[in-house]
C-alpha cells in the first residue's frame, strides 16, 4: 500500500466521479493497485483555468475493469472516504515545489509530474494535506448546531496545533472521523457561499460572530452522500427543516421547487429570495450537482 496522486480535471474525458471513481487506462494499473487500501490526493493541473491544484483526498478501495469501456479501468472510492481541501493547494508556492517528489536529483521538475497516477512520500502527503485541511480560522459552528462541538486548535479532537502530522501512518483515521469532517464540511460549503443562504439569500451572523446557516448535504451522509462541495448547500435554519424535510427542492437548473403538500406554500414563497432561482456560488465545480439534485428530489422531496 502506498500513498498516491491522481490527476483529474473537470472537462477531462474520462467518467471520473471523484467521490465514486477514477477511470484510467491500463498502462497506470500497477501504479493505482498499490493505492489500494491507502489515501490519494487529487490534483488539477496547471494548464486548467482557476486550477484548484491539490484539493481534496479519497481513499481507494478496490480496482476493476470498466465494465463500460473496454481496456479502462475503475478505481472505486471507499464510501465516506472523500474530502474536499478547504484551501485547495498549489502546485508550488513562495516555498518552491510542493511535491517534492516530482523533482530531479538537480531540484528541477521532472517528467514525474506529468504522470496521471503517480506514487507520493508520506512526507509529501503530510504536506500537502496540512495546507489543504488547515484551519488557522476555523469556521464557528451555530450554537444549535447537532453533534458540534467548540472548535479544537487542530484536527483531532484534542488541543493539538492544526495539522502538526506525525509520520505514522494511523494518523490519517482521523479523516473519517465524523466530527472532524462535519467541521471541515461547514467550512467549506459557506466559505463557498460566503455564508449567505441559498434559498432565502440572507446572511446573518450573529454577535458571537457565527454564521446563522448550515451546512446541509444535499443527499445526506445517513443515505451514503459524500462530503463534497457539490453535495453541499448554504441553507439558513428553516429552508434547511424544509428541505430535509422535502417540502422544498431544486431542479437541474437550479429553480426553487416547492411542494404541493406543503400546508401554507404562499409563506414558503415569501421566504424564497426574489429571483426564485437558488443563490450559488459562480464557480461551476463549487455548485451542486444535477446527480445529487435528482437523488434528493426523488427521494425527499414531496411531489
């Protein structure tokens, strides 16, 4: 087993699901069979516009032959494994090179970099997810929250400094850890709404200086959905009752369904904001995704 990089890009031709699945041709076989039972980080490359670079981690469960395609095969994601980087992390910075493995013994960039699948040190891991996870300003839960608690100084649960990784390879349990994902989830999801409710387009923070909005995933983790930006939305606290609840949902494009066995559906409309249409961010990848829009209208919303 072996730490390893996978490169995906949002227009690439493959059927990559990177919460799900990494499809690749054969020639990557062996390199990807030794990431089983281990942790990949993802990665944009350069050339990508608005590149996210390093931004997020899976950990792979098992390889297959694409039944779909003759000759690709599929790297199936460990349910509950993938997590998006907070602060996506670049190929380099004022430091130098990240990835220290992609250079040559005379510190230039090697062709290594340009392989789809490529192995990684574990000190190149540490690193790289230390500045993709850190959370030198953590994002303060609601009060009312369920299953929060006061935000630890680091990523385990105890007072440790933010992703001061030890070597040992145990230390990545904590990724499936569910108090530490749903903090890491928050974040992200109103870093990329910028706090502000998608259905009501209020942004209200209170004195404390906590955001009074949730996090909601949008197919939920009970019913396998994954803390992924695009299963993610900003919902203040009653659009989230209602949505949980599927009193409310989206379409494809993103319009503002309301249920017709809602009892009082003039108020639910005087609640939603005045384009009826839900208020995202302007980043495509950071949007929610038609697969899990239909999931949730199919199963929880009230037709």
């Amino acid at each position: 087993m072996g730490f390893g990089v996978f490169i995906h890009r949002s227009d690439s031709i493959y059927d990559d699901s990177p919460a799900e699945q990494y499809q690749f041709p054969s020639q990557y076989l062996g390199r990807v069979q030794a990431c089983i039972g281990d942790w990949i980080i993802y990665y944009e490359p350069r050339k990508v516009a608005e590149t996210r670079g390093y931004f997020a981690i899976a950990k792979v469960g098992q390889v297959i032959l694409d039944p779909k395609a003759p000759g690709m095969y599929l790297a199936l994601i460990e349910p509950g494994t993938y997590l998006d980087f907070v602060n996506p992390a670049p190929f380099s910075n004022a430091e130098g090179v990240i990835e220290r493995g992609v250079l040559n013994e005379e510190g230039r960039i090697s062709g290594r970099a340009q392989s789809a699948v490529r192995p990684i040190s574990p000190a190149d891991f540490n690193r790289i997810v230390s500045l993709g996870l850190d959370e030198h300003e953590a994002e303060l839960p609601r009060v009312d929250e369920p299953g929060t608690v006061a935000p630890a100084s680091g990523f385990a649960e105890g007072g440790q400094a933010p992703f001061a990784f030890e070597q040992e390879r145990d230390r990545v349990a904590q990724f499936t850890s569910r108090i530490v994902r749903n903090r890491l989830f928050r974040r992200l999801v109103l870093q990329a709404y910028d706090k502000r409710c998608a259905v009501t387009g209020l942004k209200l923070i209170n004195g404390g200086g906590r955001a009074e909005v949730d996090a909601a995933h949008i197919r939920p983790v009970e019913a396998n959905g994954p803390d992924i930006l695009t299963n993610g939305i900003a919902l203040s606290g009653t659009a989230h009752w209602m949505f949980d609840r599927g009193l409310i949902s989206l379409s494809d494009d993103l319009d503002i369904m309301i249920s017709r066995q809602a009892n009082d559906p003039d108020s639910i409309r005087g609640l939603v904001n005045k384009t009826g249409r839900a208020i995202v961010p302007p980043r495509s990848f950071e949007r929610p995704h038609p697969h899990f829009l239909r999931w949730h209208r199919e199963n929880c919303f009230k037709h």
